[in-house]
C-alpha cells in the first residue's frame, strides 16, 4: 500500500481518523491536502457544504500538489446533534445532511475530473455502523445520512468505473476518537457493557483499525475493488 507520486485529498483532516488517515497516507509516499472547516488547524480550511469552495479547493489542489488521485471523504458524524427524535429540531436535520450527504457528494463530484484525468484513482467515503442498525449513540439524522453515503458510493462506482476511478465505503464501528469519547462515556454503564457485549471480538478498536481498511481501499491493493462497503466494527454487525 504505497502512495508514491499520488496526492490524496483528506476532508475532516482535523478530526482523530482524518488525522491519522493523513498521516498514514504521508507515510506512505502520498502528497496529503487535509481538508476540515475554518479555524482547525488543517492545512486547507474548507466548508465542505459550499460547492464553489470544494471546486476551487481541488483546484489549489491540483495547482499546488498535481492530482489530486485519491480522496478520503471523512467530513462528517453527528455533529454534536440530540441523539432521542424529541430533541431533533429542523437546524440538527439539516447540519446533518448537509456535512455528511452534500459535503460528501460535493467532494466527489469536485474531484472526478481531475481522477479522470490522471488515468484513474480512488474514492473512499465514510458510512458508519449506524446506517446499519440501531446505534445507541448516534440519532435517526445520523443514521439516514450514513445510510444515503451507501447509495452514493454504489452509484458513483458505476457511473465512474469507465474512468478508472474505484469508489468504495467504509462503515466503521464505534471509534472512541476525542469527539465521541466523551459521548459514550456519558452513557449510564449498562448502555456501554451492552456495547461491548455485542462486539464478538469483546473490546473496542484501535484508530490504525479504521486506518488500515481505509488505506488499502484507497490504494492498488483494491485495484478490483468498487462499490462496496466495507463493516469494521469487530463483528457487532453480521450481514447476511
């Protein structure tokens, strides 16, 4: 999994994955353009759910880094969202949607001419074990947008295969960054053994857990690879 004369676009940049998704990319060779919103810190402050910014972002990109080849679409999450329904107002809703669907969409759609014009490259978006069934920290906003990141990824796959660009989810399980550490820790201790109790594995993950899976996705190693989600959430989920 080597990233060699590539550029890789990370969104959420900033956030614990994002941050050690760009540093694995660095690692392993790539150009990275970490991507997260104003006053982060990142090396390229983007609002994701503006299209005339992510247009003009791939552009500096591809002026400053070549490429870009390979995008990591990781802008996203509850947000700081009311989990229950009865708190979700009209603003939770749409902050939701709006970072995880249209940001997402926004940035592929950005990017796509510039993979194609390298002959090919790789999409990963970030979809979540709550698309996938009842999450006890997480709400139904969270869990539709996640979900909608699905449908995309598959759609995208097609209609972008002919070009050589590979379009896959990741679909991680609970992951204790800084941002939901507090969240499950604040949860009553039967909620959070139930949590464990479910996972097969019987712990929860390390960050190079979610790190790996996204890097082999986005590199040659998945060459014939497109249109899937890939769970990694130590068994709590078994599809069928």
């Amino acid at each position: 999994m080597t990233f060699h004369g590539r550029t890789a676009v990370v969104t959420g940049g900033a956030g614990g994955i994002g941050r050690a998704v760009a540093a694995g990319l660095a690692a392993r060779g790539a150009a990275v353009a970490a991507v997260d919103l104003p006053g982060s810190g990142a090396g390229y402050e983007v609002d994701v759910t503006s299209p005339t910014e992510v247009a003009r972002l791939m552009e500096r990109v591809n002026i400053e880094l070549g490429g870009p080849h390979v995008l990591v679409a990781l802008a996203g999450g509850s947000l700081g969202t009311p989990r229950d329904l009865v708190e979700i107002g009209p603003a939770d809703l749409d902050l939701v949607l709006d970072v995880n669907v249209k940001g997402t969409f926004y940035c592929c759609q950005a990017v796509a001419p510039f993979l194609a014009a390298a002959g090919g490259g790789a999409i990963v978006t970030c979809s979540s074990i709550g698309a996938r069934q009842p999450s006890p920290v997480t709400g139904a906003p969270y869990a539709a947008a996640k979900a909608a990141i699905g449908g995309l990824t598959r759609r995208l796959a097609r209609e972008l295969g002919p070009a050589g660009i590979r379009v896959n989810a990741v679909a991680p399980g609970l992951f204790l960054t800084d941002r939901l550490a507090a969240r499950f820790e604040a949860m009553p201790e039967a909620e959070r053994r139930e949590v464990l109790d479910a996972i097969p594995l019987g712990r929860m993950p390390e960050l190079r857990e979610i790190v790996d899976p996204i890097l082999f996705l986005a590199s040659d190693a998945a060459s014939f690879i497109t249109g899937i989600t890939l769970d990694v959430n130590g068994g709590r989920y078994l599809p069928a």
